[in-house]
C-alpha cells in the first residue's frame, strides 16, 4: 500500500473509530458512568495490580472523582478530545491527549466498580496506534491491533474448549440464559421480547445450539491470524457475538466493536469514501 493510500486509510478508520468512542462515552455519560456523576465510589479493593495501585498513589482519583468541579471537566475534556479527533484523527498530539485521558477513565472506572471492565481495555489499544504521525508506523501497529483482536476471539474459544470446557456443556446455553433473564422476564411478564423469551426456555435447544455456535464463531476468528483474505467475514462475526450475548445472555460488550474496523481492507475504506466523501477531508 503507498503512503497516499495508507493517510487516506488512516483518516478514515480514525473518524471511524474516535466517532466510535465518541458515542461511547455520551452513552456512558448519559448513564451516569462518567465521573462527574459519581459521588462516594466505594474503597479501592483491585488488590495485587501495581498499574492500579500507582494510580491511586498518584493523587488523580482525588482530582477527577472526589473533586465534583474537577469530575465536571474531566468529562468535558473526555468529550472534547474525542470529538477533535473524529475531526483531526491525523493530529497525533489530540489522539495522544484524548488516549490519555480514556486510560485515565479506564483505571478510574475499573476502581469504581472493583471489576476489570473488557470493553474499556481495548478500547483504549485502539487508540494507541494513533499516537504516531509516521502513517508507516500507524500502519505498522494498526496490523498488531488487528492481530489482537483475532487473539482475544480466539482465547476466548480456547478457554472455553480446553479450560472452562462451556463448549463441552450442552446446557450452556439455556443456563446461561435462565440465569441472567429471568429477572428481566419476572419485571417484564407481558412485553413481546419476554413472551419470545419464554418460547426459548420451552424450547432451549435453540439456545443451546446458538451458545455453541457463538463459541465456534470465536474459534474461527483464528483464520485472521493466517489470511486477510476473509477480512470481510471476520468484520460481522464480532457483530453476531455481541448482539448474541446482549439478547441472549444479559452482557454487555458491545464497546468492543471497536475492534472490527481492523478488519476494514483498503478497498472498503475506498467505498465508504465513495459513499460519504466528507470523511476523507
């Protein structure tokens, strides 16, 4: 690929992707997941992790939590940085500042809920290649990226085979479903999504095929390691896993769906140029 098709790439996938995050956290700030809305989080308990703990060390969570003022702007520079890049993406200064503060809001979001929330985490390596001017270095690690993605599918498959042995469950599927569900149907008797889901509990062979099929889906990303060639193919599967898993199992990953614009060809950059050629300027 020449390097005039390499800045094109890359503008384009970056509007892609900081737009991505953009909604992301205008979704979170309306739900109240952004710290200007926390109040008391609870106490620090992630324990062994030395990233966590130079972060509370640091005297941040005491400026961007505990501090309302301090929360408020912090939000608001969230925001901001992340809409200069859906319009400078080639800016390498903004990207860095912008992935800055998301890793900020990372570690402080994880220490909030005492979890390591995922979505957060690749979220924030989907930045990191845009910290670089060189386009040759941007392409260099946006590849690394791609190839991380097809890693996390494909460990996520291997663990479930070899470690967890979920593949090997028949009822996974059904279990999975009735404990994360039945809440929502016991709250929501008369809706048409819980009439559809009590047709799945008297029929749980569906779900049960459907959780395997889920599991095989993250087996076959492992193709990516080897070919671009169904680059195309690899894009929807991330798609089907987590509508899948929102609907089916009550979990919300969608975040990292911004994985699949690695898997976006110089062809299809070329076509949604084609489509929408305000992004490529």
């Amino acid at each position: 690929m020449s390097d005039s098709s390499t800045a094109l790439k890359k503008k384009v996938v970056g509007r892609l992707v900081f737009f991505f995050f953009f909604l992301s956290l205008s979704f979170r700030l309306f739900l109240h997941a952004t710290p200007s809305h926390w109040l008391e989080p609870v106490l620090f308990k992630i324990d062994f992790d030395f990233t966590y703990w130079l972060f509370m060390l640091s005297g941040l969570p005491d400026i961007i939590i505990q501090n309302k003022i301090g929360s408020i702007l912090f939000d608001i520079f969230l925001l901001l940085t992340a809409f200069l890049c859906i319009i400078l993406p080639d800016k390498n200064l903004i990207c860095i500042l912008f992935g800055c503060l998301f890793f900020i809001y990372a570690l402080s979001y994880n220490t909030y809920i005492v979890h390591h929330a995922h979505p957060l985490t690749i979220m924030t390596l989907a930045s990191t290649p845009f910290f670089f001017r060189n386009d040759r270095v941007w392409n260099f690690l946006w590849e690394g990226f791609r190839y991380y993605v097809c890693y996390i599918y494909t460990m996520s498959f291997f663990w479930k085979s070899f470690i967890g042995k979920s593949l090997l469950f028949w009822n996974m599927g059904i279990n999975s479903f009735e404990q994360n569900l039945v809440e929502y149907i016991f709250y929501y008797p008369d809706t048409m999504i819980s009439s559809f889901y009590k047709f799945l509990i008297v029929h749980p062979f569906i779900l049960n095929v459907g959780a395997i099929t889920i599991f095989l889906l993250e087996g076959f990303m492992v193709v990516g390691f080897f070919t671009k060639k169904l680059d195309r193919v690899l894009f929807f599967i991330p798609i089907l896993i987590h509508v899948a898993t929102y609907f089916f199992s009550d979990v919300f990953f969608m975040e990292m769906l911004v994985g699949i614009f690695a898997f976006l060809s110089f062809e299809k950059v070329k076509k949604i140029v084609q489509h929408f050629p305000l992004i490529a300027y």
